[in-house]
C-alpha cells in the first residue's frame, strides 16, 4: 500500500493565496457573460501580419541563433532600440541598463527578491496591482500603505513609510484605477522619496496607451539612480509573447542580472528576436496610433454607457474632455435619493474605477452580476488593506461597444433592483 506523501512547504508559501481576478476571470468566460472584468488587451490589437512577417524573417536569417540560449541581459539590439525609446521620454540610460525580463512581472519579482527581506517594509499605493502584491508576498514583507488623494500617492505621507525597502508605484495609467498622476505630483513624490531614501519600483505597463497626448516623463526621468523601471510588450503587442524589460541604476544592475539567471537564464530568445524583427520592420509607430485610437473608441463607449445607464458623473476628468452625457444629463435619480455612483474619465490605459452607490457591496453583488451576464473584478481585489467596498474596475478592452453598453446597463438594473 502506498503511504500517503505529506509535503513540507516553505515558510514563504504561507502568504500566496490564489488570486481572486483569476477565479472571477474563469466565471467571466462562461458563455452569455459579457466580460468587463480582464485586464488583458484586445485580441484584435495584435499585430498578426507584421508578426508573421517577422517570424518568417527570423526563420529564414537566424534560425539557429533563434533557437540557442542567449545572453542573460537580452538581445543587444533590442536593449539598444529600448534605451533609445525610454531616453526618448527624458530617462538618461544606456542599453547597459536594460535587461529584458520574462514579461514586467518578473521585474516584479526580480526586485523583490533583491531588495526585500522577510519583515522589511515596501510600501504600495492603495489600491495597486494585485500581481505585485502577489509577487512581494514570496518575499514575506510588511506590506505598508502609500496614503493617496485624488492625484496619487501623498507626498507628505511618505514620511510615515521611512525606512521602507522600496516603495512600488504605477504613476502611468494605474491598474485598477487608470489614474495618471501629473508632472508636479510626480515631482513631489521624487522630492519625497530622496528625502525619506524610499526607492522607487516604477511600474509602467500601459504608458504607451495614451489617448490624447503623452503621460509626463516617467519618474525615472527624475531620479535615475533611486528608481528601477519596469515595462513591457504585453500591451502594446501581446502578452502572450512575455517580454518585458526593466531598466536599473547601475549599482544594481548586477545584482538583478543574477538574479535573472537564477529565475530562468534568459527570456526566451525567439521571442526577443520576433519582436526585434518587428520593430525592425518599422510598423511600431503606425500600430502605437492605431492603438491608440482604437482603445480611445472603447473608452468613450465605456464612458457613454455609464453616463447613459447609471447615475452619477465624472468626479474629474482626466485629459480631453468627456463625451456629450445623453439628453436627460448624467446624473439621474431613481426613486427616492439618487443613487449616485461616481467614475473618473481615463486619460489612457484600459480602465475605468467606478464607484457603486452608498451601501452596495461590489463583491456581495458579483454572484448576482454573472448570473445576470455581466462580470466585473470587484475592487477589493486590488487593496493590500481595508477595502473600499463599492468600488469595481471595468476594463474596456475586450469587449465591443455594443456589449460595453449592455454590461453596463446589466449592472445599473441590478444596482436599481431593492436590496
Ligand atoms: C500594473 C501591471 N504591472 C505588471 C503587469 C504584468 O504584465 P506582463 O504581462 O508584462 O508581465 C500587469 C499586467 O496586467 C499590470 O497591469
């Protein structure tokens, strides 16, 4: 008879827990549910030709070298062309900076390995990228709370999270809320961060997806020797080609890279190759504008639903201007008080933070919501500490405006039925 295996797990496996969007996501793919919940980019956004176009030059140039291990930093020209872009937007770097990670998640996890102990504190804002926090838990970290106000993180706040390891911010098109913080914010968090010696985890994977006109230069731009940059293709092109990069000041660099080949030698070298070949093509400014357009076309559709369907407005506008609210204006009331929600207009990204009407509970509501055939992630996902309750992100990425527009009205009739 066999003796039943008992597997003695690490300490550090305490704190990984599975991840809640990933279950919402599995009931999000049932038939009949329109989907508002994915993060993930449109399939339709792909570059499929210029990417076929690409592999078959690197099969029929560089097949062998394609298929061999490479360099742990990445492949040199890619790392030239990255350096190139990101001084482009005012960072000062050099292709000795950049190392190409296995999708900006595991940047992630690179500098959490390097710079947190099990105890040590890094400090997030709130809410924040639940994948970050699942990627900091390996580490068994204090998780500490940046205070935020309606521009991002407080740079006055900082002074409590003296000491921190790192403190892990998405100043760019946040994920959850698609907040974009501005140049003076951004400038005031910097002057924070020197003054308390909190590095900086500048997490920017959406930056790219702007609408209107570019985001402010990146926080790197501001302190390159106190903050490691993250980036990726995942949004631009397609997350299943996992290819980040992360940009560090030197005295780090060494460190990451050994941590990388700890992690898994290097990104695969295919993959570094295609996209190279793509870029090499030169469709990448075409496609970034088409891009552009298209997830702006989603956003207004997004925006047109919510201002039809649910009471409530834009709390404050972000970037250009809102489209025209329907004839009866966006704010309405059904019945007694109104039950107002609030939602912000992004200025890029693929999200939208709304906020349910006093007294709703986004996750309680949730079950109702699939069986109703809408799916949303409800926002206490995306907080390290106490939840905001009624606040949900809706992605409008994937599904088509006409599918936005029922989600939407899905989830304002069951926020309207009596609870
Ligand atoms: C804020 C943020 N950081 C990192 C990632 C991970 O992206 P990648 O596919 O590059 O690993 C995501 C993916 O959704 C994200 O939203």
């Amino acid at each position: 008879m066999e003796t039943p295996m008992t597997w003695q797990l690490a300490q550090r496996t305490r704190r990984m827990n599975p991840s809640l969007v990933r279950g919402i996501l599995k009931l999000a793919d049932r038939p009949g549910v329109i989907s508002l919940a994915g993060g993930l980019p449109a399939p339709s956004t792909f570059p499929i030709e210029a990417l076929r176009e690409a592999t078959e030059r690197v099969w029929r140039d560089q097949p062998q070298h394609a298929l061999q291990y490479t360099a742990s930093e990445g492949h040199g020209p890619l790392r030239e062309w990255l350096a190139e872009s990101l001084c482009a937007q005012g960072l000062r770097v050099t292709a000795d900076q950049v190392l190409i990670t296995t999708g900006s998640q595991q940047g992630l996890d690179l500098v959490a390995k390097l710079l947190l102990d099990a105890g040590s504190t890094v400090a997030v804002e709130s809410p924040t990228f639940l994948g970050a926090l699942q990627a900091f838990a390996m580490a068994e970290p204090q998780v500490a709370e940046w205070a935020c106000d309606d521009e991002g993180p407080r740079p006055d706040a900082l002074m409590a999270l003296r000491g921190a390891r790192l403190a892990y911010v998405q100043p760019t098109f946040h994920n959850p809320t698609g907040r974009c913080l501005s140049a003076a914010r951004r400038q005031a968090m910097v002057a924070a961060a020197q003054q308390q010696g909190v590095p900086l985890l500048e997490d920017n994977p959406y930056g790219d997806l702007w609408f209107d006109a570019p985001p402010p230069p990146p926080l790197a731009s501001l302190w390159p020797e106190g903050v490691v940059y993250l980036g990726s293709f995942s949004k631009v092109l397609a997350p299943g080609l996992r290819l980040g990069y992360l940009v560090a000041p030197p005295a780090l660099y060494p460190k990451l890279l050994q941590a990388k080949q700890a992690a898994d030698l290097h990104t695969a070298t295919f993959n570094q190759r295609l996209v190279w070949a793509l870029i090499e093509q030169g469709g990448m400014p075409a496609h970034l504008q088409a891009l552009r357009g298209f997830y702006r076309a989603q956003r207004d559709a997004m925006l047109h639903a919510l201002h039809t369907h649910l009471p409530g407005g834009c709390e404050r506008p972000q970037g250009r201007a809102v489209p025209d609210p329907p004839p009866e204006g966006g704010k309405k009331t059904w019945g007694g008080p109104a039950l107002s929600c609030e939602w912000q207009s992004p200025s890029g990204g693929l999200f939208v933070w709304l906020r349910l009407p006093e007294g709703a509970d986004a996750l309680a509501l949730l079950p109702q919501a699939l069986a109703a055939g809408v799916a949303y992630v409800p926002g206490a996902a995306f907080y390290a500490g106490e939840p905001d309750a009624r606040r949900v992100r809706l992605s409008f990425a994937t599904a088509t405006p006409e599918q936005i527009d029922a989600g939407i009205r899905l989830l304002a009739t069951l926020l309207k039925a009596p609870r």
